[in-house]
C-alpha cells in the first residue's frame, strides 16, 4: 500500500510540475490551400536502370514527371510547394498550391479528369487521440500503477516474450529518446514534418514508452514490449497543449521509410478523414503482413480512418462501449507515460490505448517467430467478451504453456522457452 501511495504522489506531483511548466509550440504549418497530385510511375519493368543496364533512365523518367507536374501547375494556376517519390503506391506526389479565390473542390475535379494526373487529393489533417489529462514482477516503481500490468498479467508474459527483435514504427509527434527510460530504444529517429525543428514532443514521447519503455531499470514505466526496437516517425507535430496534428504528406512519408524498413508492427495513434495515398500505402503494409494499429475516433462514423480501414486493428479505450464493431478495447484512462524532459505524467485517450495493442502484438510477433506456435489472429485475444483482449488465453493457445492461474503460482510455465 505504501508503495502504491507512493506512486500516486509521484504522479500527481509531476503532472503538476508539467502543468505549470511553459511549452514551447511551434506554429501549424498552412497547408489549408495545398492539394497532392499523384503522377503515375511507369512500371517497373519498363524502367532503365531498373532490371538492366542504363544509367540515365530513372532520372530521366523523374525529370519527365517533373516536366509533366509543372504544365499541370501552369494549366490550374497552381503554385508546385513540394514533391516526394511514393513508388510503394507506383506515384510521385507532387504538393500543389490553390490561389487564394480558387475553388479546391473544383480544381480537384479538374485534375480527376486529366489524363496525366493518377489521382489528386485534398492535403488533409489528423489529430492525436490524446486527452487532457501492485503487481509483482518489475522493480520499476509505476509498474503498479499501469492498468494493463494487472488487467494483463504482463509480469506472467514478460516471463515468455518482451517482443526481442520486433520493430514497432511509432508514427506520431517527436519522440524524446534520451528519456531515462527510452534510451537505446530507438533504433531511427527521423523527421517527416517540413521546415520545422525537430523537438521532442509529449504525444510521441508517451506513446512510445507506453509501448516500449525500459524493464527493470528502477526507475519509471514498464513498456508493454520492453525488448521491442522503435522507429521513432516524426509526422506530427505540437500544436498545442492539448493538439497534435499531422497531414497527409507528413503521415505518408513516415508509412513509406516504416514499409521500407521492415517495421513489424505500425501504430498510429491518430485519426482523421479518409486517404487515399495513406489507404494505398497502409494496404501495402497489411499486404506484407505488418501490423497495423490505429486509434478510434468516438465522435466519428466508423471511428475514423485510418481505424475504419479494413485490416487495421481498430482500438478503443475501455470508456468508450460504442466503439465500432470488431474493435479492440484496451485501458485507455490515466495510465502513466514518459513525457519530455525525463519525467512522466498520467495520460488518458485512445491514442494511449492503441499503443498498448501495438506493444501486445510486438509480444505475440516475437512468438510467432518461434517456430513452434502458431500464426496469431486477432479472435485468438477478444475471447474475454467483445473486443476485451484475453492475454491469458492467447498466449496459452501460442505456447501451449500455462500463463495464468498456474500450478506454481510464482510463474508461468516457461519449459518451451
């Protein structure tokens, strides 16, 4: 009990410090007029330099693209801000300026009907799903105070799989990773948002160590899959205390380098209006058998997108008993998290409640791994009524070990690991 009381205080003395502490935000960037232009790719086998000899064929095949972008641009009266190669999705999108005056809609639909144009799109914004606001088996002093520690026997799992050789993309604002209890986590830190600083951001920062921060360190949180490897995405950005926003340009090219570099497991912790450059790269992911994980929106149909896309794993806070059929319910309110400047502070949203999912099927991934288990399906966790993980079962039925409510009740049967 002492140690619980002790916990608490913590907490609500570094919330408090946080609350009182001047955040530096860095102004939204205006991308209310911008619209993307896809210009196809040709395909691969009918590109130089791809399958045979040449030198020149790539670049000259680009140089043509950015011909082609520049007469669009004249034709619409359009002002070309960016560009960037998406050839996960066979397009390169082009960033478009609509003149102040100019109907978006009816420039979109202009292009539609080019011949030269794949597709255009509105550049759209997301939003974190963030809200304002004892157990055995870890020597870090929080562990207690995190809901899934008990709701799912994590120090009973841990015993089995910590998610080793997993690599979960973190998809979000600036990740702090020389926070005490991220340091070594992250294994890339890379910035997608255009012309600002990179800067650690408390979004990111919290949904990272919610998924993977430090075990047994003494000190702070115990991440979910505290072995996992992080691919820490920058697509986000502060915009406030209480907003994080991101686009459609920023959340793609994070997908894209999370694709290409053979993440395990994609969270976002986001949610917005539908995609279709997100929906086509996110389709690719799924389709190379990564984990998708996406927060839900209560106040949108279907949750919001990209929860609402089939293939994603949908996730809501256990608050929220009107989430959308097939969606996973998982703790979502006050639930300790690291937070910039090496502190933590309690957290309460969907947002948080994804990046758990996204730590449990890094620990599952682990054991897929092994050989000896089978391949984990999504039925095998929502046994325990709808939508409710049932870590105990799932984790029985992989490893064909006792993980719960064992013989010895000091620890799970581990004899297969």
């Amino acid at each position: 009990m002492k140690r619980w009381l002790a916990c608490i205080l913590l907490l609500i003395s570094i919330g408090q410090v946080l609350a009182d502490e001047p955040t530096s935000m860095q102004d939204e960037p205006s991308t209310d007029r911008q619209i993307l232009v896809m210009i196809r790719l040709a395909p691969e086998h009918f590109r130089p330099n791809s399958s045979y000899g040449g030198s020149y064929g790539r670049s000259m095949g680009r140089a043509e693209r950015t011909r082609t972008a520049s007469a669009l641009a004249h034709a619409y009266h359009l002002a070309i801000v960016n560009d960037w190669p998406m050839p996960l999705v066979g397009v390169d999108c082009f960033v478009m300026q609509v003149p102040k005056g100019d109907s978006i809609p009816a420039v979109l639909k202009a292009l539609a009907a080019d011949t030269r144009v794949e597709w255009a799109q509105p550049m759209q914004v997301f939003d974190a799903l963030g809200g304002s606001g004892t157990v055995p088996g870890h020597n870090d002093p929080l562990f207690a105070a995190q809901p899934a520690a008990s709701a799912w026997h994590l120090a009973r799992l841990h015993q089995m799989t910590t998610g080793r050789q997993v690599t979960v993309a973190i998809v979000d604002s600036g990740v702090e990773a020389t926070h005490p209890d991220l340091a070594g986590q992250v294994s890339h830190n890379e910035d997608f948002v255009d012309g600002r600083p990179v800067v650690a951001e408390k979004h990111g920062t919290a949904v990272a160590g919610i998924v993977a921060a430090i075990a047994d360190n003494g000190i702070g949180i115990v991440g979910i899959a505290p072995n996992a490897r992080l691919l820490a995405l920058r697509a986000c950005w502060q915009a406030s205390p209480e907003s994080t926003r991101c686009n459609s340009l920023s959340l793609a090219k994070a997908l894209d380098y999370a694709i290409r570099h053979d993440a395990d497991v994609i969270n976002l912790s986001l949610s917005g209006p539908p995609d279709l450059l997100l929906a086509r790269l996110l389709n690719v992911a799924l389709a190379r058998d990564i984990r998708v994980v996406a927060a839900i929106d209560p106040a949108q149909a279907g949750g919001g997108f990209p929860a609402s896309l089939q293939g994603v794993t949908a996730v809501s806070d256990d608050a929220h008993v009107t989430a959308p059929t097939g969606a996973m319910h998982a703790p979502g309110r006050d639930i300790p998290a690291t937070t910039p400047g090496g502190v933590y502070q309690l957290v309460s949203g969907t947002s948080f409640a994804a990046a758990q999912v996204s730590g449990l099927y890094a620990l599952m991934r682990e054991l897929e791994r092994d050989g000896s288990t089978p391949r984990a399906i999504k039925a095998a966790l929502t046994g325990q009524g709808v939508g409710h993980p049932d870590t105990c079962a799932a984790f029985a039925q992989m490893t064909g070990a006792c993980v719960c409510n064992c013989p010895d009740p000091q620890l799970a049967d581990t004899s297969k690991h």
